[in-house]
C-alpha cells in the first residue's frame, strides 16, 4: 500500500453530492493534490459507516494513511433539510478515520457561489473555514446529462465540457457495487438512477480510469492495492479492496501483474455492475441502449488527458 499511496499527499478529504460534485472542487479552489474525493448521493444522508462502504467508508480510510489532514469537508445544497445534514454530520464523525480531523461543513448557493458555515458540536476550525471562504469562485454550471465515474485519488479530477460541469461519482477506483437491494449506498444509487433518466436525455455515462496511458504517469492506487488486497488490515479498506479485486476478477483470465489491465478490468467490473440497477434495466426496456450509454475512458493521472478506448 505504500508503493500505491506514494505520489500524492492531499490535505483535504471532501464529500461532495453527485450533482455539483465537480463545481464543490472548482468553488473551493481545490487543485490537483489537494483533496481526496468521496460522494453522498444527491438528496440523501451519508448512512453509517458499514452502510456507505464504496462513497465514504474506503475512501476516508484510505484518506488517513496520507500524513496531512487538515479537515474533512462536506458541502450541502442551502435547500437540503437539517434532517439529512445532521445525519450525515453524524455518520461522518462517527468513522474511526475521521477521529481528531475538523469536519468543514458548509451550505451553499452554487448558482451564486455563496457559502455559508454550518454549525454543529463536532471538531471545528474557524479559521481554516474563513480561509475556504476566501478562495471561493462561482464555479460553472452543471451538464446534467454526462455522469462521470472517477477514483477517489486527488490527482485526477473530473474533466470540463463545452456543455458544462458532468455530474460525478468519486470512489476508489471509480467503482460501484453490484446492487444489493439490502445495502443502504445500492438502493441510493437506484434512486438517483431512477430521478437522472426521469430528467433529460440522451445522458452519458463515463467510467473513466486512470494510469500511464498517453504519457508515463502513476498508475491507479486502488488498482494497485487490489493486486495485493490480502496485504491490507484496515476494516473498511480491506471490504472495499477485496470487493474490488473479487469483482475486477471476473474481467481477467489469470492473476494480473499490470495495474493497467487491473484499472481496464476494473471499469468492465464497474459497467457491469452499474447494468445490475433496476432503475438501468427498466431505462434499457424504455428504450435505451445501454452500448450508446455507458463508456469506458481512459485518464493520465498527472496530465488529465482522455482519450476513449471503446
Ligand atoms: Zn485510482
């Protein structure tokens, strides 16, 4: 794991909600390195720790292994009711990882790039809030209709269109579970599956991994470790790590030894998860092709250049 951590050292560790995932990290002013990435589906709470496994547990665990923590942010839309952010507020101070870590909290007006504190009883940093204020820009608007999948790592970040802002999903190696109609993260993931296809279209789905792939660069992290999972001790890390590489498996047909073709097995694992949702199957028998819906992308990690492998 020290191998896959080496390169990066983020201060930052920030949960940001599908839709303005991209605009929290442009608002704030976060470049490169600066922050790992995590996610909380637009409109619901973070659940407890052992429910968030994919979207916030392995993340912050993988987060606390960098030596730097200066806090955990989290940004709520300023019309989300209290109920969702004093859950989410709760569930985040309660994982191990998070412990002595100020938690950054803020409401925010994306459309007007105002934001405001939240009060609340956990570790705070005023000061460090008032420096965040100070780098705060009106970021760009959203294209709703491109969802992007990106890993955690804090030296990718998502790539802006010409059309605006894609929605994004951050985890550690940009994967999603297979749904599991008894997990909390799956049945959030349904339902913001199911609102996305009932807005606009055509939509886009972009899993986008990253490595070495135009120029020499860092390979993927989670890719990485998943070569040696059993290696890992850590609770949270450990299921996510695990679940990664027994999903990635079923995309190789023998033991890799090539993070490249980890990442690449990877993104089929996590395509063929995201077809497992029934908010996907029921949007496929409406009529949606899900060949012209979902790609695989390929992204440098220090550069951020793309380029479409199919
Ligand atoms: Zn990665």
């Amino acid at each position: 794991m020290e191998h896959a951590r080496s390169g990066q050292e983020p201060e930052f560790l920030i949960i940001s909600s599908i839709h303005p995932s991209a605009q929290d990290l442009q608002m704030l002013g976060m470049l490169q390195g600066d922050a790992s990435h995590s996610t909380r589906v637009t409109g619901h709470p973070i659940l407890h720790s052992s429910e968030y496994l994919f979207l916030f547990s392995g993340p912050a665990a993988y987060n606390s292994h960098f030596p730097r923590h200066a806090g955990v942010i989290i940004a709520f839309d300023e019309n989300e009711p209290q109920s969702i952010i004093n859950e989410s507020l709760y569930n985040i101070a309660e994982h191990p990882s998070i412990d002595g870590i100020p938690i950054l909290a803020f409401l925010v007006n994306y459309e007007d790039g105002i934001i405001h504190s939240i009060e609340h009883d956990y570790l705070r940093d005023a000061s460090l809030e008032e420096s965040l204020y100070q780098r705060v820009v009106v970021p760009l608007p959203i294209d709703p209709s491109c969802l992007i999948l990106l890993c955690s790592d804090s030296r990718v970040q998502p790539p802006v269109f010409p059309e605006g802002m894609p929605l994004a999903i951050q985890t550690l190696g940009a994967h999603i579970p297979r749904y599991d109609k008894n997990h909390g993260e799956c049945t959030q993931f349904d339902a913001f599956f199911k609102e996305w296809f009932s807005i606009c279209s055509p939509k886009q789905i972009l899993i986008i991994k990253h490595g070495g792939f135009v120029v020499e660069c860092p390979h993927c992290s989670a890719a990485e470790a998943s070569i040696n999972a059993n290696a890992i001790s850590e609770r949270f890390l450990s299921e996510v790590i695990s679940a990664i590489t027994s999903d990635a498996s079923r995309f190789e047909d023998e033991l890799r030894d090539d993070p490249k073709d980890g990442a690449l097995a990877l993104a089929k694992a996590t395509e063929a998860n995201i077809r497992s949702y029934p908010a996907i199957e029921v949007a496929r028998r409406n009529g949606i092709d899900l060949d012209e819906l979902i790609f695989i992308i390929a992204m440098d990690t220090l550069t951020g250049r793309i380029l479409e492998i199919g």
